[in-house]
C-alpha cells in the first residue's frame, strides 16, 4: 500500500483517487456493456472516493494536492452515481432485456 506521507517524487504515484474517478467513469464511455460496467465501476468508485477523503486530509497537512483530491473524489462521484443509477433502472424496468 503506498502512503500518502511519501517524499516529493513519490507524490504522484501517491494520489490515486482521479486515476480511480477516471477509470470509473472511462468505462462508461468505452465498453457498450452496462451490465457488466456497472458491478466494475462501483466499486473503483467507492475506492476512489475513499482515495480522496484520505488525500483531502493529507493536503491540510501539505503531503498531497488538494485540488486532485477534490477532482478525484468528483470524478468517482460521478462513475458511483451513474452505477448507481443503471442498477435501479435494471431493478425497475424488469421487463427490459439485458445487454450482453
């Protein structure tokens, strides 16, 4: 696991949380099958959204970006809410044929 008190050149390999909110939300864009995308994508969102709590609170103290956390955890947000979202219109639309 990579702290987040590492040195200055390490810095960037230790903030994950937009490379979490991206991938989350890059599999929306990439693969035609919602299905699957959305067991994927929750939880690499619930991670990075975790990511970028934990990277909030270690910019007040100067050991990460503040900016990319906030980034991250809006991207993550984002890859959650729209899971999130297509699971309840599968659970309600039981008529629907599944993708795949």
């Amino acid at each position: 696991m990579i702290s987040v008190d590492t040195p200055d050149e390490g810095r960037e390999r230790a903030e994950l949380a937009v490379w979490f909110g991206g991938a989350s939300l890059a599999c929306w864009l990439c693969c035609p099958f919602w299905v699957l995308v959305s067991f994927v994508t929750l939880p690499l969102a619930l991670a990075g959204v975790v990511r970028a709590f934990v990277e909030y609170h270690a910019s007040k103290s100067g050991r990460a970006n503040g900016t990319r956390a906030v980034v991250g955890g809006v991207l993550s947000l984002l890859g959650a809410a729209a899971a999130i979202a297509y699971m309840v219109f599968l659970a309600t639309h039981p008529d629907l044929p599944v993708q795949g």
